[in-house]
C-alpha cells in the first residue's frame, strides 16, 4: 500500500511538472476562426501602431494560424474592416463573424475570449457613437466646456463598460484600464491644435482651467507602449514643450529642440528612443542643420535598432537628390492602370492624401489654384494611400478633385517602401527625367512652393 501512494505521488508530480513546463515554455498563439458571407481570401494582423505582422489564409470559410508575437493589443483587419485584439503567448482563440454584419456578429471562444470579446463589444460601443462625437473635424468646432462634457461622457461610457466586464486577466484589465485614461487624455492634449486646425486661428488657446491631459497618467512606463496612444500621448507631451521654447525664441530649429528635450527627459531609453527615430522622417527634411540634428539624437539614444533605423533616414537624405524616383502602378479614377513613367516631359509633383486625413483635405484649396497656375509645366498627381477606395470615389467627386487622381490599393507597394511612406500629408517632386528634387516636398499652402514652382524651367 506505501508503495502504491508512492508512485502515485510521483505519477502527480510528474503530470503538474509537465504541465508547468508546458505553460512556461509556450511562446505563441493560436487564432483560429470562421467566416460567413466571406468576401476576401486574407486576413491581416497588424501591431498596435497599424504595421501589418502576419497574413492568416482563409480556405473555403475558416483559418487557422499559429502567431508568435508578444502580450500587446493588435488589430485584425479583413477587407476594409478592422477591430481591435489582445494578444498573449498561451492564448487559443477561435473567432467567428458574418462580414455582412461584422461588428455584430463578432465573437470569440477559447483561451483569451474575454479580453476580446469585450474589445469586440468596446467596438460595438464605438460604432454606436456618432461620427460627430468621434471626428475632431465635428467636435473640435465645440467650445471648450462643450468639448470637455462631450469627452467625459464618452469617456464615461468606456469605463462603464470596462468596470461590468467580468474575469478579465489581470495583466490585460491593468493595461485597459490605463489605456481608457490615456485615450481621454490624449483627445484632451490634441484639442488646442486640432481647433487652431479645423477653425484656421493659429492663435486660439484653451483657458487656464483646461485640466492638465497629462496629470493622471504616468509617462515614464514603456509597460503601456503596447497600448494604442500611450506613445502618441507622450510624444504630444514632448512636443507641447518644444514648442513653448520655440514661441520664446523663434530663431530656434524645432525639431533640434524636439530631439533636446528627449535628451533633457528623464523617459525611459525605449520610450525616448522611439520618439526620436520616428522624428526622423520629417526632422531629416525640415532641420536646418542635419549634422547637429543627427548629433542631438545619438548623444543619447542607446536602442540600436532605432539607431541604426535612424540612420537610414540619415543616409538617405545624403544620396537621394538626383536618384530615380521608384515606379508605381496605380489604378486612376476612371479605372485605368498608370505607372510613374507614363508621366514624361512635365515636373511631376505627387500628393500622398486619405479622405481621412483633415490636414491633407485642408491643402486642397492652395493644391487646386497651384495645378491651375502650372499645369502646363507640371503634372499634379494625387495618391490616396492607406484609405478606403470608396470614399476616396465619393471624396473626388464631392470635391472635385482635378489633376491625376490615383488610388493605392496596397499601402505597403515598393514606391511608398521607397519613400518610407508611413504618415501624411506627404508630397514628393519629380523632374522631367523621374527624378528626385524633394522626397518629402513643400506644402501646397506655403509660399514658398509657388516660388519654387515659378523658377522651374
């Protein structure tokens, strides 16, 4: 009998040893799922900043794929729609939707549902809000008091939703619920600009008892990058600093400064990091000084990856002048296939746009009067880039939109890989051979452009 609950003992030691293991070593997730009414072959997962990671294969209506990525919120998008995702190691979801009725029918099984079955229904929640409540270019027309009692009962809504959200993991209900204040804080940090932006007064200024965005959220917790805004919600932070010292002294670079007060902060390596590479993109373009620039972000940056990425911004503003632009096949309004080299004898000006983008709507008017004055010299091509092909139809016509309108169904094709394509608005000038004179080309708003366009020969 004494050896019997011996290796009994070991017989249940052994299978909660094995079972341990098993939990510590597995490093992926399984997503699984079915699709009715199905319209598309693909599925793309994408990270929590919109950057695609994975495509999952859809056979007759179901899919199945094992996806090695860190505890982080992602997006799973399937023809023209998306909706949020939690992802973890460990986890096993099964997801089934209708794409008639996507929101709706969306529902999660298995190991990880409840994390996203209540984003599903925080989707729901979404949808159900009006555009006009959702759109800075509606509610940034409010008056401060209007905008805050708006946003705070928003705000209200989400927290409600996410308090009667039962058995959630711990790791995610911490992360969500920082995650709802950061949403808020963020739209709260954006309202003075977005205001100055919608109603064309530079000078506008929120009172002095706005609530400070930042007060309730910790900045310095690279925790809660996986979020959504939480890097945005810092970098407004950073940027708001910046630019109280350029208003004391407008002799000053900017984006020199921007990259001084990373260095000054006392943020967390993967945090300031981070912002002082994706600064690149335009800092490269607009500093008036790249030396010093440079200078300023590798005096502290120590993540080699965004060093060496910072780099290549830098490397490429040295050798890029006078290089062949990268082709493009694009489809036309009129549904005609064009590429970069059907444009020959003309200065080729491009404009990266999307209909959701309020700043590139708002230089159509200086856009429409330039193509206007050069379009004997110049050929002013329009690409909507990471939108939707039929509001970009409606847009042009709504609008409409003169010069070449052309629309680009990957977001990811070579020419926008060329360019580092990965914010707008955008414009690019070509000369007569394809060339490039400015990868990342004036405004159509400023001046100086018309200058420029002027001295072309």
């Amino acid at each position: 009998m004494k050896n019997i609950i011996i290796i009994l003992l070991l017989i249940t030691s052994i299978f909660y040893s094995c079972n341990e293991k098993s939990e510590r070593t597995t490093d992926y997730v399984i997503l699984k799922g079915q699709i009715e009414n199905k319209t598309n072959d693909t599925i793309i997962i994408r990270n929590n900043y919109w950057i695609p990671i994975d495509t999952i294969l859809v056979q007759n209506k179901t899919f199945n794929d094992t996806l090695r990525v860190p505890k982080s919120y992602y997006y799973l998008s399937y023809d023209g729609t998306d909706t949020h995702l939690y992802l973890k190691p460990n986890f096993n979801i099964s997801v089934n939707f209708d794409k008639a009725d996507f929101f709706n029918s969306l529902n999660y099984k298995g190991n990880g549902a409840v994390e996203n079955n209540y984003l599903a229904e925080k989707d729901r929640l979404t949808q159900s809000i009006p555009i006009t409540k959702k759109a800075y270019s509606f509610y940034a027309k409010l008056n401060e008091a209007g905008f805050l009692k708006q946003t705070d009962s928003i705000n209200d809504l989400y927290s409600n939703l996410f308090n009667q959200s039962q058995e959630l993991d711990d790791d995610f209900k911490l992360t969500e619920s920082q995650a709802i204040k950061i949403d808020k804080a963020l739209k709260q940090a954006q309202f003075e600009g977005q205001k100055r932006l919608v109603e064309k007064n530079p000078e506008y200024k929120v009172s002095q008892n706005y609530p400070n965005p930042y007060k309730d959220i910790d900045l310095n917790n690279p925790s809660l990058l996986p979020t959504y805004n939480y890097k945005t919600l810092v970098h407004s932070f950073i940027n708001g600093k910046s630019m109280d010292l350029l208003n004391k002294d407008k002799s000053q670079d900017f984006f020199i400064v921007y990259q001084n007060q990373l260095a000054q902060s006392k943020l967390n390596p993967k945090i300031k990091d981070l912002l002082g590479y994706e600064n690149a993109e335009y800092g490269f373009t607009y500093t008036s000084d790249k030396e010093k620039y440079r200078s300023a972000y590798l005096n502290f940056a120590k993540t080699q990856e965004y060093i060496d990425k910072f780099n290549e911004f830098y490397n490429a503003t040295l050798t890029e002048k006078g290089e062949k632009s990268a082709d493009f096949q694009l489809e036309s309004i009129d549904g005609n296939m064009y590429e970069l080299n059907d444009f020959k004898d003309k200065y080729i000006y491009i404009d990266l746009w999307a209909t959701w983008c309020l700043p590139c709507i708002a230089q159509i008017p200086d856009l429409k009067k330039l193509e206007e004055k050069y379009n004997q010299k110049i050929y002013f091509i329009s690409i909507a880039w990471n939108d939707n092909k039929t509001r970009w139809l409606n847009m042009v016509k709504e609008k409409d939109l003169k010069g070449i309108q052309l629309f680009a169904s990957d977001k990811n094709a070579e020419f926008f890989k060329f360019y580092g394509v990965n914010s707008l608005p955008r414009f690019i000038l070509l000369d007569k051979q394809g060339k490039i004179i400015e990868s990342n080309a004036k405004q159509p708003s400023e001046s100086s452009l018309d200058i420029q366009f002027g001295n072309l020969e």
